[in-house]
C-alpha cells in the first residue's frame, strides 16, 4: 500500500521545488489539453513560453507587455502574501481593485480637463484609500463580529462589480461620449495619465511601485520586527499572543495594506492600459494575483518570477488564439492547472510517501 507520511519537519527542498514541478506538470496537461482541442501541443506550449520572449515576430510587443501585465499581479500578490503568512485570508482583492480604479478615476474626472502636476499623485492617493476602505469592511466585521473574511471580501467583489457597471453606465459615464457606457479616457489626457516611463521594458508609474513594493516586503520580512510578528501569528497564534502580537491589529494592518496595493494596481491600470472605466474593466487580476502569491511562495521574490510568469501565460495565450485558435476558456484552465498542481505537489512538503504495509496491516 502506499500512504502518506507526515516528515518531522518540512522539507525545504520541497517547499523549493514544489513550484517548478508544478509548472512543469501544468506544461503536461496544457499540451493534453491543446491535443484534445485538436491544436498541436508543442506548437501551443512554443507560444506561450518561448515565442513572447525569443522570436523576433513577437519579442519585440511582447516583451515591453510583460511588466505592463506582470505589474498589478505581483503589486496585489505582496499585499495577499503579508496577509495569508498571518492567516488573514482576504480572497477579495478584486473588489479592492475595483475601488481603487473607480476613487482615482472619479478624482481624476471630477478636475477634468485640469492638467495640473498635483492632480495625479491625488488620483494615485484617492486608489490606495479606494482600496483601502473596501477591505476595511471584512476587516472591522472581522475584529468586531469575528466573521470570516474569506467570505465577506469575496461577496464584496460581486459589490463592487455592480459599482463598476453603475460608474460606466451612469455617473462616471463620458458626457461627449454619445451615450455609449464608459469614462473619458484618462491615458490620452495630460495631468491623468500614466505614461510609460521606458518604453524597452513598459515601465510605467506602476511598474516603479511594484518594484518599491517588492523591496519594502522583502525588508519587512527579513529585517524587521513586523514581519516577525506577521509569520509568528500565521505559525503559532497562541505564542503570537504571548508575545504581545494583537490579534485584530494584525488582521486590520494586513488587510489594509493588501486592500491599499490593490486599489493602487486598479488606479495605474486605468490611467494606463485600459484607460477608462468600463463594465469590462476588470480583467481578473485580483484572483490571479492569489495563484501568484502562493507559486511564489508568499515571498516577494517568489512572487516578482511567478508574477512574470503569469504575465507570460497571458501573452502567450493571446497569441496561442490568435495563432492557433485556442479557446480563451482553454487559456484560463491552463492558468488554473498551476494552482491545482502546487497545491497538490505541495502535499510533499510536509509529507513524504511511504510503501509498503503500515502498521494496522500487520496488527490483522
């Protein structure tokens, strides 16, 4: 029989190697699925991984398109990360997202056409507390009611959703825009914008952010007091406890911060790549920034490669349609294999498998 062993300690070799063979796993079954659709696998899997990068038919849109894709996923996967070391599942940063576009978008319309140098460092202002207020909600229900603030933040994204599609349909709406839903478009207006800073690798304002964001994470966690306590409530809440760590502020903290980087992300991606709020505004990111989180192993280095990864399985796809006709559906299962794969190679981080009889067997 085989059986699952529980390891004294965790292993670290697998805690390492856990995301690069769930990768590769997810490349197995994303070249099964592309020959199930009829679509030659190498051909597929050539699209997403290499082609973006090394052929010069591609490299040259898609490569700038990396950090323009990669930035908002690995900016709310460091909020999420500082949240789930701590145990603070906040499942909603969708919703934040939301929230941060439409603050720093109605900011930004309320002085249009104003082109003055202060009115986008407000907008960048009005996005981090957008997104901040909305993950206040689970976290003040959560320390007051002790209610779940898996479930509360993930009914506030289908909120916010029904904000968005309110804001695009009626008082955000574009006045000159003869009635079609949507705002003005704040990436073609001096004052709103978001301009890309180096137009080689598609550094914008949130590109700088994201990489400021990943060096202020990794200094908390390795460097500071906080992120000792941070990862001291996630492993053991009762010595977290003894230790003076508070419960409540720790979850308002996290949660603040993760809801404050997501409306960020939600702010620099509509005064920069989509430019506008629209009902189709947001794009997901929120729940793929969760998948980045854990590939990059809640660490901010881990989740700079894992956010660019996924940035690559984007841009891949997109070609992979365009080229071959894969299915936009195929795409976002083939996203969703590298969570289902890490979570269940993760298993042997903590357990190792053994063969053999177990002990109740030789009992009969």
């Amino acid at each position: 029989m085989i059986r699952l062993e529980p390891r004294p300690v965790p292993s670290r070799l697998w805690r390492v190697a856990a995301p690069v063979l769930a990768v590769a796993l997810t490349m197995v079954a994303g070249a099964v699925l592309f020959a199930l659709l009829g679509k030659d696998p190498l051909a597929g899997l050539r699209l997403i991984f290499w082609d973006p990068l090394f052929d010069p038919q591609f490299a040259a849109y898609a490569r700038p398109q990396l950090m323009v894709k990669a930035g908002p996923l690995i900016l709310i996967a460091i909020g999420l990360a500082m949240g789930f070391r701590a145990g603070v599942w906040n499942i909603g940063a969708e919703g934040q997202y939301i929230l941060g576009a439409l603050a720093g978008a109605a900011v930004g319309l309320a002085f249009y056409p104003s082109a003055s140098p202060f009115l986008f460092p407000a907008m960048v202002l009005a996005g981090a507390l957008g997104g901040w207020a909305w993950a206040m909600i689970p976290a003040i229900l959560k320390v007051r009611f002790n209610t779940s603030e898996i479930l509360v933040s993930l009914l506030l994204v289908y909120v916010a959703e029904k904000l968005l599609a309110a804001a695009a349909l009626g008082w955000l709406r574009n006045p000159e825009g003869a009635g079609f839903p949507g705002s003005r478009n704040l990436a073609r207006h001096p004052g709103t914008d978001n301009p890309v800073l180096i137009d080689a690798i598609g550094l914008h304002w949130g590109g700088v952010t994201t990489i400021l964001a990943v060096i202020a994470a990794q200094i908390l966690l390795a460097r500071h007091v906080g992120g000792f306590q941070l990862r001291l409530m996630g492993e053991a809440p009762r010595a977290a406890r003894f230790a003076g760590v508070v419960p409540g502020r720790v979850t308002i903290l996290c949660l603040g911060l993760s809801g404050a980087l997501a409306g960020l992300a939600g702010l620099f991606e509509v005064t920069g790549p989509a430019g506008q709020i629209s009902i189709d505004f947001n794009t997901g990111y929120g729940f793929t920034a969760i998948i980045v989180a854990f590939l990059g192993r809640l660490h901010p280095i881990g989740i700079l490669l894992a956010g660019f990864l996924m940035a690559l399985t984007y841009i891949g796809g997109e070609l992979a349609q365009l080229m071959l006709g894969v299915p936009a559906a195929a795409i976002l299962a083939f996203q969703g294999m590298l969570l289902f794969f890490l979570l269940a190679v993760d298993v042997l981080t903590g357990y190792r498998f053994r063969f053999g009889r177990g002990r109740a067997a030789h009992g009969h």
